[in-house]
C-alpha cells in the first residue's frame, strides 16, 4: 500500500453579487508539501452563472480564474506572485477576498496521488451534475 500524503485544498468560487452572497463552485486549488504538488483546476459554467446573474461579464471570469492555474503553476506571465515559493502561493491564492472571485476556507486531505486527488475533488465539487 502505497503512503498517503496529507494535502490542503480550496474550493474556488464564482460570487457574481457578493451582496446576495450567492456562488457557484468554479475550481479547486490543492497543494501537497511532501510531493511538491500545487495545481488549480478551473471550469466557469456560464448557464449557472448568468442564472445568479444575466450581465456578468464572463470573459472577465474566465480571465480572472485561469489565474488561478498559472500562478499553480509559476507562469512567468502571471506576474509576480507566481515567482513565490509553491506554499507561499498557495497562501496567496486561499487568502480570503471580498471580490467577484472567492475561495472557500481550506480543507484537509490525505491521498497517494495528488493529481487523483485534485481530479476526484473537481468533479465532486465543480462538475457534480455535469456529465
């Protein structure tokens, strides 16, 4: 049996009027010290999201959270934060935002294959219902 390794994520979140506090799941962020492991999944689902709220522009979500996978993985067009440590991003992404684009608290986890585990969850929290 192969060793876990324990692993934070977050759920990213698509808040389109932060003042109705309504969202939709939109990725997940996960990170594995012991692998070295940081990666962002991303899926803006436009039918959900225009449902919450019909003028959201949708290619500044789409924009917004495809940051979310550069700065995972230290594009060097994705500005300066992408040049920090894979911890010190991951900080970086889940500190809490009163924006557009939220992140849920973190959440722990333990898993033999980061990338399995980052799979599992996005479909279970981002594609649930989707085939």
């Amino acid at each position: 049996m192969p060793a876990l390794n324990s692993f934070d994520y977050a759920v990213i979140r698509v808040v389109p009027r932060v003042d109705r506090e309504e969202f939709v799941n939109a990725g997940v962020i996960l990170f594995c010290l012991r692998q070295n492991f940081l990666q962002a999944r991303v899926h803006a689902d436009e039918q959900r999201l225009r449902a919450l709220w019909p003028q959201l522009d949708m290619e500044l979500v789409r924009c917004r959270l495809e940051s979310f996978p550069n700065v995972c993985g230290g594009n060097s067009d994705a500005g300066p934060i992408a040049l920090l440590s894979r911890r010190e991003r991951f900080h970086w992404l889940v500190a809490p935002r009163s924006t557009i684009i939220q992140v849920s608290p973190v959440h722990t986890g333990l898993c033999d294959i980061p990338e399995h585990a980052l799979m599992d969850l996005f479909r279970e929290i981002v594609l649930v219902g989707r085939s």
